[in-house]
C-alpha cells in the first residue's frame, strides 16, 4: 500500500486544564496559528487521505478551525483509547493504515509520520507502530517494553510502572499507527481497570502481542513530539518552533541580521534575498516577494509586499495592506486595507487605511486617511503620480486624481480632480517688524 492510503486521527478532546484557560487547550496559538492547525497541516503534508478530528463537548471552535476536515465528539473524556473509539465512524469504509495523533503536538513532522506509516508497512508488517523517543525527564510519558530483538511488547504509562519500569528511558511520543483492519478489534478489548479508570490507547500494544500480532517503534527527535499541557510548555513549543522557522527561512534566502529576535508565523512566506533586520515580527498571512528590505522593529500581519520594496524601521503593515513593487514604506507609518502602487512612498509618521495610492504617488510626512467617523469605515482614492504634501488629513470618502498635488496642512474633504491642486488651510498672514515690537512690547512690561 501506498503512504498516501492512510488516515489521520488527530485526538483533541482534553479540556487540558492545566492550561488555565477558557480556550480549548488545541487552539492556544504557536507561530500564529492554533496548535490543531500544526497536527492538521503536518498530516496534509503528509499526505493523509483522510484526516479527522475527536472534540469533546462545546469545542465548536476546533470543529471550525480544522474544517473542512470531519470531527466526532468524544461525549466524556475516558482516556486515549475511548477517544479512537469517538473517532471511528470517521473512518467510515477505511481499512488502510490508521495515524493516531495528538492535537497538542505542534512540532511534529509531515515526514515523522510518513516514516511511522513505513514502519507499519515494513516487511514485518506490524499492527501497530509507536513512535519512541528518549527524553531527558521521562517522568509522566508511557514506556516502552521492548525484548531482546527490539521488538515492542507494551506499553506501561507512568502511573501503572513499576520502579524498573520507570528506569526505562525509550518512551511513548504519543503518536501509533495502527492496522487499520485490526484497529477494532484492539480497541474492543480495551479495559478502564488501570490507575486512571481510562481507556489506555497504549494498551493496544500488549492485546496485539496476546495476539500474536507483532508492534514495532521507530524513534524520534523529542523536540518533534512535545506535548503542550502547560503555558510553560507553550513557550517552549514557540521557541522550538520558532528556532525551526528562521533556519528555514535562512536556508530558503532570507537574511536575518539577528534571527533570535526575529518572530515568524508557520505561514510566513519569505522570497530570495529578503533582509530582515532585528526585532521583527510576522504575524500569520505575510508574503514578501524577492529582494524586499525590512527594517528593524517591524510588525506586519496579513500583508503582501511585492518586489524590491523597503520596509522600515519601524513600520507596522495590517490585514488587508499591499505593497506595489519599489514602495518605500518609512519608520511610524501605518498601512491597513490599503494597496499601495508600484514605486509610491509613504515614508514618514502616516497612517493610510481603507485606501488605494496610485504608482509613484509621494504621501508627504504625517499624512493621514481619516477613515472612520464614528460609525462606519470609508474609501480614499489616490491616483498615479500623485504628491500630497505633509500633514495632510484626507478625509474619506474622497477621490484625488491622478498628477493631482496636494499642499501641505491641507484638510482634504472634497474630491480633487486630476492635474488640480488643492489648498486646504487657512491662508498665511505676514506682519512686517511685528516680532520685533511684540518682544519689545512684554520686556516693558515686565520692568513695570
Ligand atoms: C499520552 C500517552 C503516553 C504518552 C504521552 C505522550 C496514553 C494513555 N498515554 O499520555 O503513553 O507518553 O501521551 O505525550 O495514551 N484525549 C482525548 N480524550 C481523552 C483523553 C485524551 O481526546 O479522553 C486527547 C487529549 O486532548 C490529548 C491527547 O489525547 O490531545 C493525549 O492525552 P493526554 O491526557 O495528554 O495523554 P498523556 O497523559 O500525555
Ligand atoms: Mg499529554
């Protein structure tokens, strides 16, 4: 059989408490995106032909964050092995190999899970594959029971483990593929008389061996396989992932003045020679194509620079931003929902929101969209070719043509038709000597 006939059950029923939080424990975010979303691409990745998800009650956010994958509800939480139970009816009509996942991995990856598929599918063809690691603190994970010739005999969870048992270092990394023919059956035979009063998914291994059905491990890095349970583990997760991301950002091209400080999202897609400068970070959905300089202490989220443009320092890009080739985007200025054309710049102290800026149009220091009134948001309009000068408040809706100029301090509330200028301020009085006498004027009151 092929690695793209099998299916992925991804368990994501804990109300993980430890967490400390009303959010489901999967959603909690690494690298931008929710923790599910990790398991969830990894098995695309993977090539899964069928991926589904076990929620418990009132997790109709996890539902909708792993759509358009299926889920089944787990109604009360009695253990991994009642979890797979949950799952089955969405295997529904499949009897390849079965990938038991966790939603609280984030790390693991597309090509760990296909190696434990080859596994299954290896000439000894295993009923089930368990992916082993050795973690320095082995503590509360399953160990594994293995005989002389390395064969997995079962799995012993920490509470049940006897102190030789517990000296063992090869351990559960959570994550089994199973036959999918003998999944059933094994689960048929599962018990809740342990120490939990649960469903021990890991006990399927030691009813197969009663079989005479023979269980294999293949190991793994443990960073992959690190199971998020608590804040503290989050962080390491993120740091883990992250470290991840900027290697693979560097190996594809980019150059990170000074990685570690760099904070990317999983989505984040980075082209040839970008240079990247310290503190800068990347919320999910930004693309930037080759050759893109970004300065220090950027933020960008849901943007899109296209090529040859400057970022920065200092610029923060919302949802909804573009950036047209050779744009110069300066330090304090603000893009959302705005499209700037090819080689336009907007380079100092701006915010620019709900607009579109037309080619080589300059936006002078301290322009400002006024996009809201109150109530609701509205359009400007910049053609090509336009320069607005400093301080200009253009407020929406408003249209200014192309080749149109603005003079500075203006208070832009009508539109301004191409090639016109417009001067919207009050107009400039100049008092010859007046200064002079005015000074003059309060030193002869101060000596009275
Ligand atoms: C499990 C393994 C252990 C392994 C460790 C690796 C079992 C019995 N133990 O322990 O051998 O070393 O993972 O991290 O499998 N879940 C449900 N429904 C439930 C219980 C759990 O969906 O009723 C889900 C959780 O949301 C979580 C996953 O299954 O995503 C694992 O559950 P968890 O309680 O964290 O298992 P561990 O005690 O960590
Ligand atoms: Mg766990």
């Amino acid at each position: 059989m092929t690695q793209s006939g099998f299916a992925c059950l991804i368990l994501a029923a804990g109300r993980g408490t430890r967490m400390r939080s009303r959010l489901p424990k999967v959603l909690h975010r690494v690298a931008g995106l929710p923790m599910v979303t990790h398991v969830v691409a990894a098995a695309e990745a993977a090539g899964a032909a069928r991926i589904g998800v076990v929620v418990g009650p009132e997790m109709a956010d996890v539902a909708a964050a792993v759509a358009p994958h299926g889920t089944a509800m787990q109604a009360a939480q009695r253990g991994t092995g009642d979890a797979v139970r949950a799952g089955l009816p969405l295997l529904a009509g499949f009897d390849g190999p079965v990938l038991v996942l966790f939603g609280d991995t984030p790390l693991v990856r597309p090509g760990t899970l296909g190696r434990l598929v080859e596994t299954l599918e290896s000439p000894e063809a295993p009923t089930v594959a368990v992916l082993g690691m050795r973690p320095d603190e082995p503590d509360a994970y399953g160990r594994l029971i293995v005989d002389e010739s390395g064969a997995l005999q079962a799995i012993v969870e920490a509470a049940e483990a006897t102190p030789d048992q517990r000296a063992i270092g090869l351990c559960n990394g959570g994550l089994m593929a199973f036959d999918g023919a003998r999944l059933a059956v094994l689960l048929a035979a599962l018990t809740d008389t342990n120490a939990k009063g649960e469903f021990y998914l890991t006990d399927t291994v030691a009813i197969a061996h009663a079989h005479g059905w023979a269980c294999a491990v293949a190991e793994a890095d443990t960073d992959e396989i690190l199971g998020v349970n608590t804040r503290v583990d989050l962080a390491a997760a993120e740091a883990a992932m992250q470290r991840r991301l900027r290697f693979a950002a560097m190996r594809g091209g980019a150059t990170l003045v000074d990685p570690d400080t760099v904070w990317l999202a999983a989505d984040t897609r980075l082209g040839q020679d970008v240079t990247i400068g310290p503190s800068v970070v990347f919320g999910p959905g930004v693309t930037v194509a080759d050759g893109v300089a970004i300065g220090a202490f950027c933020h960008l989220e849901g943007v899109a620079i296209e090529r040859g443009a400057r970022i920065g320092p200092f610029a923060r890009l919302r949802p909804g931003a573009v950036v047209g080739e050779d744009c110069h985007v300066g330090n304090f200025v603000e893009i959302k929902n705005a499209r700037l054309g090819a080689g336009a710049k907007v380079n100092h102290l701006s915010y620019v929101g709900d607009a579109a800026v037309g080619a080589r149009s300059n936006i002078g220091a301290g322009t400002i969209t006024c996009n809201y009134d109150g109530h609701a948001k509205h359009h400007t309009e910049i053609g090509a070719d336009v320069f607005v000068g400093s301080n200009t408040a253009l407020v929406a809706p408003v249209t200014v043509g192309d080749e149109a100029l603005i003079a500075a301090g203006s208070v832009i509330t009508a539109d301004v038709p191409a090639g016109a200028m417009a001067v919207a301020r009050g107009r400039q009085a100049t008092k010859p000597g007046r200064a002079r006498s005015w000074r003059a004027a309060v030193a002869a009151k101060r000596q009275t």
